[in-house]
C-alpha cells in the first residue's frame, strides 16, 4: 500500500466522508443487548495512527 495515499487522524475533517487510513487496533469491545448475552449491538474500537494519535471508532449493527 502507498503512504501517499494514507490519511492520519489529525487530517480529519467534517466535509469529507471518503478516506484511507492505517491504523493499529489497540482495543476492541462488544457492546451486547440489555438482557441478551447473545446479540452485539455495537464494536468500539481504540484505534492508533503511525502518528501516534488515537480515534475511538464505534460500529453500530
């Protein structure tokens, strides 16, 4: 993969949605549904950049 094309998290804005990032999971949970141990509802993730900066990205379902 070419690093020219590579975004860091310090160059993220609000008027774009299309980006290209690499990034080292540093942390990953799984949110379950009240009551279900068996449905995730949601994965968070703490996400680090070559930069060292960090992103909490969350995946709802």
């Amino acid at each position: 993969m070419e690093n020219n094309h590579i975004t860091m998290f310090r160059s993220f804005n609000a008027h774009s949605t299309n980006y290209t990032i690499k990034a080292k999971i540093i942390s990953m949970w799984d949110k379950k549904m009240n009551g279900y141990d068996n449905q995730i509802y949601r994965v968070d993730m703490l996400l680090m950049d070559e930069e060292v900066r960090y992103l909490k990205f969350l995946y709802n379902y």
